[in-house]
C-alpha cells in the first residue's frame, strides 16, 4: 500500500514500528492528516473545483483541527 493510500495514523504507526525518530516523523504526519481532511471535506461540497469551497475547507481545518497542538 502506498502512503497515498494510507491514512496519516496508518503512516506514522508503520515509520514507528520501523523504529524512526517521532519527532522527525510526526510532521509530514500531521501535514498529511490536514491534506486528507480537506479533500475529505471537498467531496463531500457539490462542486469541489470552485475557490469557495478550497476556502472552506481550509477554514474546517483550521477551526476544527488547528486548536489541537
């Protein structure tokens, strides 16, 4: 399985149990745990492609997900 295929947790419990460094690791993580979320939430917006929802779905993220450091 490919890490596009993956979910962000699937990833990082995969590079720990490989024995990598957390906290070398836990960015690209978290980075790709927002870029999920978002397309996530695109799809399911009736028309992805327009600026609007791209907006909206960074504003998701970051009121919903970027409170928790």
């Amino acid at each position: 399985m490919s890490d596009k295929e993956k979910t962000a947790i699937d990833w990082l419990v995969h590079h720990l149990h490989q024995g990598k460094e957390l906290l070398t690791i836990i960015p690209y993580a978290k980075q790709m745990e927002k870029e999920q979320i978002t397309t996530a939430y695109l799809t399911g917006i009736m028309h992805p492609l327009e600026m609007e929802a791209t907006k909206q779905a960074e504003q998701y993220y970051n009121e919903i997900y970027n409170t928790i450091k």
